[in-house]
C-alpha cells in the first residue's frame, strides 16, 4: 500500500490505477462504506440521478459543478440540451474517476465529461449528454479523489 500511495503522490500512477490495485489490499480492513465510496470512483456512481431528481443522497459534493449541458451527436457534434435539467446551472459528474482523468488530458481550457446516467435516461441512443465546465473544476475533483485514497493509504499504512 505504500508503494501505491508514494506512486499516487508522484503522480506516477492514475487515481483509477492506484484504486484498481488498493482495492484488493483494502477489503476486509476498513468499513464497507469506504469500500462503496472506491468502488463508485472506480466505476462511476450509478445513482448519480439522484442528483437531479432532488432526492436525498449520500452523493459527493466534489463532484459536482458549474457548468452547461450539451447533446453529442454520434459524429461528435455539439449542440444545445434543451431539457429542464439543463437550466440547473450545476452538474454532478457520475463518470468513473479514469474517465475523468482522461478528459483532463485533452486539451483546452474547458473539458466535456459524458454524463452517462443522464444519456440513459433522457436519450437511448439519440447521442451523449455531456457537461462541459472549466479544466480547473476537473482538476479540483481530481485532486480530492487522490487526496482522499492517500490519506486513506496512509492511515492504512500506519495501522500495518
């Protein structure tokens, strides 16, 4: 687990990398909330949704920002969503972490996220539902995630 967390803070590693191979080392030794919480970066949140039908969640406030929503055609095409979900303002992006970090990668000054629970939702397969935001909101969320899973390594390495 140290070697995972060195590599994590030395941005040697992807925050999906350093999740794929700590998760195996984590079960059985911390709670399974903490679990979920990995297995949700890992894999985006299923029940990101919720977000926007107002329910109550246990969603993560890092994730969520100020953006627009934007329909992707099948060719790459952007144009306007026009939905009510669209006037919101801000978005949370259930997307897995790797996905995330990919977008970050591209360049530009803004990044696209696909919003997958979204697309199911409101377009079987018209296109893509997307956020787009500035980078350094994605490089916020980023950072948190790798934040948190090193001071979750630490505390795990200490303990050992």
């Amino acid at each position: 687990m140290d070697e995972i967390r060195q590599k994590l803070q030395r941005k040697e590693i992807t925050v999906g990398d350093a999740i794929v191979k700590a998760l195996p080392l984590l079960k059985d030794r911390v709670q399974d909330d903490t679990l979920t919480w990995l297995a949700c970066e890992l894999q985006g949140y299923p029940n990101g949704i919720e977000f926007y039908q107002g329910k109550a969640t246990n969603l993560p406030e890092y994730r969520v920002v100020t953006g627009a929503l934007k329909l992707m055609d099948p060719t790459g095409n952007l144009s306007d969503f026009n939905h009510p979900f669209a006037s919101r303002g801000k978005y949370f992006l259930s997307a897995p972490v790797s996905w995330l970090e990919e977008f970050a990668s591209l360049p530009g000054t803004n990044a696209l996220a696909d919003c997958p629970d979204l697309t199911s939702l409101l377009m079987k397969g018209q296109g893509n539902v997307v956020c787009e935001f500035t980078k350094p909101q994605l490089n916020q969320v980023i950072t948190h995630i790798r934040q948190r899973l090193i001071s979750l390594l630490d505390k795990m390495t200490q303990k050992a």
